[in-house]
C-alpha cells in the first residue's frame, strides 16, 4: 500500500502523502507521469523481459522517458557497474543468477537518475549472504545522494544498517527510530 501511495496508485483517504512536493491526494492525472520519473522502482519479482538482453531492459526504461541513443548509450554501462555487473549488458535474464537479475533491477530503477528509489522486497528471493549484499549496495545508492525507501518485513536484516526505520501496522506507524549500525 505505501508503495502504490508514493506512486500514485491509490489516493490515500486519511493523512497526507507528498512526494516531491506533489501532494498525492491532489495530483491531476497529467502530473503523475512527471512525478512517476522522479522515482524508480524495484520490484520483488524483477519484471525483467525474458528476450531482452540486460541493455536492452535498461534503454527501453530510458526510452520511455526520452532519452537519446548517446546518453543510453553512455549511462547503461555506468550503471551497471555501479551495480557489479559490468560486461554483462549481452546477457539474458534466464542467464543470470537470482541476485543478478536482482541487480539488473536495481540497476534499471537507477538509470534514469531519480531521486528516489523504491524497493519492494528487494531480498524476498535471496539468500541471507545475498540479502546483506544487496542492503549494503541500496545503502551505497543512499550515499550517493538518492533517497532510498526499502519495504520489507526483515527487520533484522534492516535494522543491521542503523537506518531510519519506520514500522507500520494495520496502516497506522507503530515506530519511527534510527537502529544501530553493525
């Protein structure tokens, strides 16, 4: 729910949600797409294109919001070695591994520079040793000046980055604390 709330999926019906200074109970139509290419996305089951190479799904995320053939061509490699997988741009996603793909996910919600991300169970389908390094590299995109939002119910693997962290139950905030970090 707090993800279709930030995207503006669903108008909230008590409270008031902002994102980039858009309230998202008053948003017209025509101003979600502007306010939808400020945030990038990541989902719990990848939403990669089988028959696309690891390019391919990039360029056609920065196609969408009209990027140039030079500046895909100059961003995607930057991207993804922001995410470990430079040299992989040929690659299929049934060639990649689980974090891989993962990866190519993060990489896509990053390519068009936003200044948000989103990420929707980013490790429901990882191992624990996978799941840590994954938090560490959204905590490296945090760093590098991007707000990063994480929705997930591992609060042990979330509270081990000494983050905000804020607990909802039922729709209500139960906790909003900063944990110790490891």
């Amino acid at each position: 729910t707090i993800i279709k709330l930030l995207t503006g999926e669903v108008i909230p019906t008590a409270g008031r949600v902002m994102v980039i200074g858009f309230s998202m109970s008053r948003i017209s139509d025509r101003q979600i797409p502007y306010m939808r290419r400020t945030i990038g996305v990541i989902f719990q089951d990848f939403r990669l294109i089988p028959k696309k190479t690891v390019f391919d799904n990039l360029s056609l995320a920065m196609r969408a919001v009209g990027a140039t053939p030079r500046d895909i061509r100059t961003r995607i490699p930057y991207v993804l070695e922001l995410v470990g997988l430079k040299g992989m741009e040929d690659r299929y996603p049934d060639e990649l591994s689980g974090g891989e793909q993962q990866r190519v996910a993060i990489a896509r919600a990053l390519v068009n520079n936003p200044d948000t991300i989103i990420a929707d169970e980013p490790t429901g389908n990882l191992d624990p040793e996978r799941s840590l390094e994954l938090m560490g590299l959204l905590v490296k995109i945090n760093q590098l000046g991007t707000t990063v939002v994480v929705v997930t119910h591992e609060k042990d693997l979330v509270d081990r980055f000494g983050k905000r962290v804020i607990t909802i139950d039922s729709g209500h905030v139960i906790n909003d604390s900063v944990g110790d970090q490891f």
